[in-house]
C-alpha cells in the first residue's frame, strides 16, 4: 500500500469546515511568530553591516557617583593619538550641534530652497572611512574646514538631480552663519543602524573662534565642555581592556575633577542590545524588550500547535474506522503512521504558506508600527529561517506521531464502536492542552489590561503642569545677541492676537530635554569636601511657569528684566524642589533670596519651583535650575483648538513679518510629550495583538477537545435525551468539564500574569498598581469567551436527533 498525496487531499476536501479551522489556527500563530521574528531579528543584525565592525567601539565613562556618562570634552582625541597604543583610528561626533536652516547659495529652478533640518553634526575627517555608509559622489575625507557630506536622500531633496559635488549651502545655525562647500554624498543608512547620519559637517569648522560665533565651549580643543560623542577603530588583536586603563588615567591626568572617573570601552556589538540583563551602561536598543517579543512570539507558536493537535485528534475520529478497516486488512503500524505524519506535514506546510501571505498583506502596517523597513527576504536571509523550518518539521512528526500513536494503540473492535482516544493518559493530556492555551491567554489579558492603565497613568498623571491647548513653534535657530531683539518683538507680537491666551519662549520645551548640565553650583556655605552633583539647567524667559501652569512654593518668578539681561548679567535664577533638596536646603528656613555659586560666581535664587515631570514616569524627577534669556527656541501659545486651521495660518503669516527666511514649523506639547511612551504604545498594541490571537487560538483548542467529547458522547447523549434529559441538563452535563478547566486556567493565568506585570512596573518610576479590578475584567473576559465556545458546541450536540446518535454508535 501506498502513501497517497492525492486520497490526502480528498479527506481533506470531505471535512472543509473542520480543515479550514485546524489550518487557519495554524496559520495565524505562525504569521504571528514570523512577524515578531523578523523584528527580533532586525533588532539582533543592528549595526552589523559596519565592514569592521568587530573593531568598532564607543567611548564613555562612569563618574564620581556611578552614572554613565556619554558626552566627553573633544580634546581628549589629541592626548590619546599621542599617547595610547592599539587605537587606529579616534572618531568624534557631535549630537545634533549643527542642528539649523540649510540654504541653496544659488537658486535651482528659479527656487530658492530653504528648510530646517535637525540632523547636522560635526564630524572629524575619517568618519565615513571608519565607518560603513557607502560615498556615492566625492571624496571621503572631510578635513578642510567647511566641508559637509549629504546623505543621499538629503541631497536629493536639495539639489534634485543635478550634481551637489562642489555646489555650497548656507548653513545657519547656533554658531552663525557659515557656507559650506558639498565634498561627499553618502548612502543613507539602514534602518537598523543605531548611527542615523544626514549632513555632516567638518569638526575643522570649529577650530577658528569667529568660525564659533564665540561659543569657546565648542572648541575641538577644549578639555573641559563635554559634547562629544567619542567611537575607536581599535587594530586588529587589541582588546578594550588592554586600553581602558590607559585612558582612564588619561583622562583622570587631563583635569583633577576626573579623579573618580572611570573609562568604558564599549564594544560595537552592545551598542544597541545589552549582552545581559544587569549591563549597566547605556544602549540604544532594549534587550529586555527583544525577550519580552520572543517569548511572546513562541507562546503564541505554542498555542497555535496545540490546537493542531487537539483539532488534529478529533478530526482523527471520523477517519478513524476507515483506518481500521485497512489496519484489519493487513496494513502495518509504520505504514499508517508515516501516512499520518505526511498528512500532518502537508497541513503543515498548508498552513505556513497561507500564513506567509497573511504575512505579507500585514507587512506595511506591521513596518509603520514598527518604524522598521522589515521584509520576508530579511527573515529568510538569517538563521532563524532554518529554525523555522525545522520546527516545522518536527512539530509535524511530533503532532502527526501522537495521531499515529492514537490510531495504532486503539483496538480494533473499540475504534469501531467509536471508543477511540478515551485512555486516561490521552485525556488528561488533551485537558492539559487546554489548560495551558487558556492559561497563557489568561497572562495576555492581564498583561494588555495593566499596559494599557500604565500608559492612561504616565499620560494622565503629569504633577506640577499642564500641557493642554499648547502649541509649540520653531524659533529661529540662530540665538545671538542680535537675533534676542526679533525674538522679544515676535513674542509680544504673539500677545496682542485675540485668540491667544497664555505665551511664553524658552529654549527647550517639557518632553525634549534640558539646555545642558552642570555640577559647578554649589551653596555659598559649602565646603571642598561636599559631595559634587550635577543639576539640569532650563533656560526660558519669566511667562513660561504661568503658561505651563506650573506651581510656585516660595519667592517669585525672575522679572522681564531679568530675562533680558540673561542669566549671566543678571545672576537670578529660579530651582526645584529637587534641586533644593540636593543642595542641602530645608524646609525650616526661607530658600528665596539665597546665595549659590555659580562656577565660582553668586546667583540668587528668586523662587522654588514644585516638581513637575519634565520627562516622562520612566525615571525620576531631576535638580533644575531655571535662568533667564531671551535667546529663543521654542515659542508656546495657549489657545483652544476651535478654527485651528485658520489660527496656524495666522500665527504663520505673523512669524513670516519677523522671521522671512525661516520656514514656520509646530508642533502641539501634548502630542510631542506622548512620544517618550512610544516604546509603551508599541508594546501594549503587541500584547492586545497576541491577545486577540492567544483567545482565538485557545478557543479553537477548547472547541475541539469540546467537539473530541461530545463525539466520544454521542450513545450517552442519546440515550439521556431518550429518557427525558432536558437540554440545559445536557448542555450543563458537557460545559461542567470545560468550565472547570477554564477556572484552572484562569488562576494560574492571574497569578502569572499580575506577577509578571509587578516585575514589568518595576522599570518605572511613578506607576500604577495592579488592583482588583483589572484581574477581575480579565477573568471575565476569559469566561465569558469561553462559556460561549463551549455552550456553542453542546447546544448543537443536545439538539441532535437521538435517533440517529444511537443509530451510528
């Protein structure tokens, strides 16, 4: 006898209904994994396309109290050139200091071009040799001053298709206003880079103080300002530690307030995924959220191949006597079971390339969830492919040699009576199966449930302001002395318009960060021995704590004048409680009116701030200290939002009589502080994702071994009606057994998953609590889904036709 592709497909043709339900369970917990795997492994091939990549290193230190530090002042480059062996190449980057107004010196199309990009960093010389982003145009090397290279999606925007080689743009930033000759155009990035390069400027064009607008602080040379993002090419056979000592007392010889700093040589590879869990310095990746997906990812794949083989086994039931005709006929055990395992292999395969293709119509939605470019080629091109593939392979012969094992060990005589499968064993295994599907949709719930009040908390519960109806606009990026003039008009300007009620400027705004740090502020009563501590500084001008709606607990606000004297002249500033409380102050005694030392020079404080998260609940509440300018960035108006259209186009007009040559750019506060839980949305979408798919899953488990039962029932269930069984009676008889098992389930589920959650919170700072409530809709959710999968199916067994259940026993 032969195996038969053909009287394969036949059977699964007489039993569409029930084929469908067994292949698409499959398919969607394999399009699930597949999904999740190709994010995991974006996440895992980062930065890996860097030709030497296992050269590549990134520079920080550990200070005085045990925080990483990335930033470092740029004229350690000279001093380890010179002095440590085994580095081949030191390349130094700026975070977004370029960031300004590109112009077209010349006009393109009868236009003149001008926008605004963020993405402008200074860079040394050898940057795009050291590392992978291939020159499309030009030349490599960016050693004379006022030279910038274009990623290629840049120059394209600028230039079009003419030739940017040798073309010059003007380039206005906070260091003036600079033209730059197009020495490069480099190919952009991949997306799972963690370095995003677009306009590259030379580090050379800071050397000349002029060139500087007098910034000193953002000399090359200085040992002092740290701004500088520092990476290695180290040679061939160097380790990081064979040098790491060197450059600590390098750095610990460079100026005495490095003597409890400590270098770290971090290692290209975990840059973006820590190498463990307890790794202490910062990535750009998050290794705990990689673990997170994958257990998530082969849960659901779990899932999915124990309702295969639940639904698999029950389908074996109705195929069963024919089976053991041929088995009486002479067929062997092996025949048999190398018949079921090709059947289970092919539904298999069935099922994975119909997943494939759900794969594929998801793809861009899953891409713009994301943010990556993630594709099937990208899977399949790494080693997870052939884990796939082998896992396809053995859940087969796994799944397809339990039905064989079924079939083979039933009697004869009992397979045709229809007792098949009703060993102990196999029915505590079944029930285990279901247990554990409904279990792990149990931890989705609770999971989703906690996530999702999580993220309700962080964007709700905002202490000490109020970010409601405010619109941000882009100031001007050049913040000299002789733009603070048009700055002040333009914002008195913004105060005569009738729909504005509240305004203000400052130079950074609630979800984008600080100005800078600094630990040169110390009390006046202090001594050398106090412990150094850094605080944030916030520059903005005396209206942005009323238009913020932030509480003052002592003194008052710096005056206007202040504000147009700066912070410098006029030696006022503001602090928050936070900072109060690092700075030695107490409650007992007036704080307003003090004395600090500023870098050696008294500030008085003019009033104490209360704590408001200037960031997001992920982490702590930080020392400010706020000072006065009216050099401005951010320009914020309180409005409502009915006619918002023709508001903008207002305020837009009005920006373009102050500001002709800058191109009017907002954003609204709210929505731009949102985007710190962006991690967090993508997460609770993930986790109500595999929700949705664990429920549907397990209640296609639970609908077969449902189905299983009422089969091996089908005598008792006649016979019970034909004595005057009700049908509640019965329905009750068949739904006991699986709602027991669904309580089973549901306890471990909570416990699991509250648990779980507990240890996830853990990572917040300010968080909620995981109450009653939430493990109380979750296992009403999970009950009522399952009362209605299993009622279903023992509704339509108690109305069978007795007669004919009896007559086919």
């Amino acid at each position: 006898m032969t195996i038969s592709i053909r009287s394969i497909l036949r059977q699964f043709s007489r039993n569409k209904w029930h084929t469908s339900i067994l292949v698409g369970g499959l398919a969607l917990g394999i399009a699930a994994f597949v999904l999740i795997a190709q994010y995991i492994t974006d996440e895992w091939q980062s930065n890996k396309f860097h030709a030497r990549y296992d050269q590549l290193h990134r520079l920080s230190i550990m200070d005085a109290n045990g925080e990483p530090q990335l930033h470092l002042p740029p004229g350690y480059k000279p001093l380890m050139e010179n002095s440590i062996p085994g580095i081949k190449s030191i390349v130094r980057t700026t975070e977004n200091l370029g960031s300004g107004i590109i112009q077209l010196s010349e006009e393109i199309d009868s236009e003149t071009k001008v926008f605004r990009e963020e993405d402008i960093i200074y860079v040394d010389q050898d940057y795009l040799s050291v590392f992978t982003f291939p020159v499309l145009a030009g030349s490599d090397n960016l050693s004379e001053p006022h030279s910038v290279a274009l990623a290629s999606s840049v120059s394209k925007k600028i230039f079009g298709k003419k030739d940017p080689i040798g073309q010059t743009l003007t380039i206005d930033n906070q260091f003036g206003k600079h033209i730059f000759t197009v020495k490069s155009v480099f190919q952009d990035p991949p997306s799972n880079s963690d370095l995003q390069p677009k306009v590259l400027l030379s580090m050379s064009s800071l050397n000349n103080a002029a060139d500087r607008n007098d910034n000193d602080w953002a000399d090359p040379a200085e040992t002092e300002s740290s701004f500088i993002h520092y990476f290695l090419l180290l040679d061939e056979g160097t380790k990081a530690l064979d040098i790491q000592s060197s450059i600590t007392t390098l750095m610990r010889n460079a100026s005495p307030d490095n003597s409890g700093v400590q270098a770290v040589v971090q290692a290209f590879s975990n840059l973006h995924l820590a190498p463990s869990l307890d790794y202490p310095y910062p990535t750009f990746g998050s290794l705990k959220l990689v673990l997170l997906l994958s257990f998530v990812a082969l849960l659901i794949l779990c899932i999915a191949w124990i309702n295969y083989i639940n639904l698999s086994t029950v389908q074996a039931i109705d195929k069963a006597k024919g089976i053991m005709v041929r088995k009486i006929m002479g067929a062997g055990k092996k025949k048999l079971m190398s018949q079921q395992i090709i059947e289970s292999l092919l539904l298999c395969v069935i099922g994975t390339a119909i997943a494939l293709v759900i794969v594929q119509v998801l793809q861009p939605t899953f891409n713009s969830f994301t943010g990556k470019s993630l594709s099937l080629q990208q899977l399949f091109s790494a080693p997870l492919a052939w884990m796939l593939v082998l896992m396809l392979i053995a859940a087969s012969i796994i799944s397809g040699s339990y039905i064989g094992v079924v079939l083979n060990t039933s009697k004869p005589v009992q397979t045709m009576r229809g007792n098949i499968g009703k060993s102990i064993s196999g029915l505590m295994l079944r029930r285990g199966m279901v247990v554990f599907q409904f279990t792990i949709s149990v931890i989705f719930i609770v999971s989703t449930l906690v996530l999702y009040r999580q993220l309700q908390f962080m964007k709700s519960e905002l202490q000490g302001l109020s970010l409601e109806q405010l619109l941000v606009i882009q100031g001007p990026t050049n913040s000299g002395e002789e733009q603070a003039g048009k700055n002040v008009a333009f914002k008195n300007a913004l105060g005569q318009i009738p729909f504005v009620v509240d305004y203000c400027a400052s130079n950074n705004v609630p979800g984008k960060g600080y100005n800078f740090g600094t630990n040169d502020i110390k009390r006046v009563e202090s001594t050398e021995k106090d412990e150094i501590k850094n605080y944030k500084v916030f520059i903005s001008d005396e209206m942005y704590f009323d238009t913020y709606n932030m509480e003052l607990l002592e003194g008052k606000v710096f005056s206007r004048e202040n504000s147009y004297d700066g912070w410098g002249k006029s030696q006022k500033l503001m602090i928050n409680e936070s900072a109060a409380k690092e700075l030695g102050f107490t409650a007992d005694k007036p704080i307003a009116g003090s004395q600090l030392l500023w870098d050696g020079s008294p500030f008085e404080i003019t009033g104490v701030v209360k704590d408001y998260n200037h960031l997001g609940l992920q982490q702590a509440i930080e020392p400010v200290i706020f000072v006065p300018s009216v050099s401005f960035y951010y320009f914020t108006v309180k409005m409502n939002t009915e006619g918002l259209d023709d508001k903008i186009a207002e305020l837009k007009s009005l920006y373009a009589e102050y500001f002709p040559t800058e191109p009017f750019e907002f954003f609204f506060a709210e929505e731009n502080y949102d985007l710190q839980y962006r991690q967090e949305q993508q997460l609770g979408a993930v986790f109500i994702s595999a929700a949705i798919l664990a429920i549907l899953i397990a209640c296609l488990g639970l609908f077969g071994l449902v189905m299983y039962t009422t089969k091996q029932r089908t005598k008792e269930i006649g016979i019970r009606k034909v004595l005057g069984a009700s049908i509640i009676s019965i329905v009750t008889l068949l739904s006991g057994e699986f709602i027991r098992l669904v309580i089973l389930a549901l306890i471990i589920g909570l416990s699991v998953g509250a648990w779980g959650m507990s240890k996830w919170l853990e990572n917040f700072e300010y968080r909620t609590e995981i109450g009653w409530d939430i493990l109380i809709i979750s296992s009403l959710l999970a009950f009522i889904i399952a009362l209605v999968t299993v009622s279903w199916q023992a509704f339509k067994s108690a109305l069978a036709d007795p007669a004919k259940s009896i007559r086919n026993d």
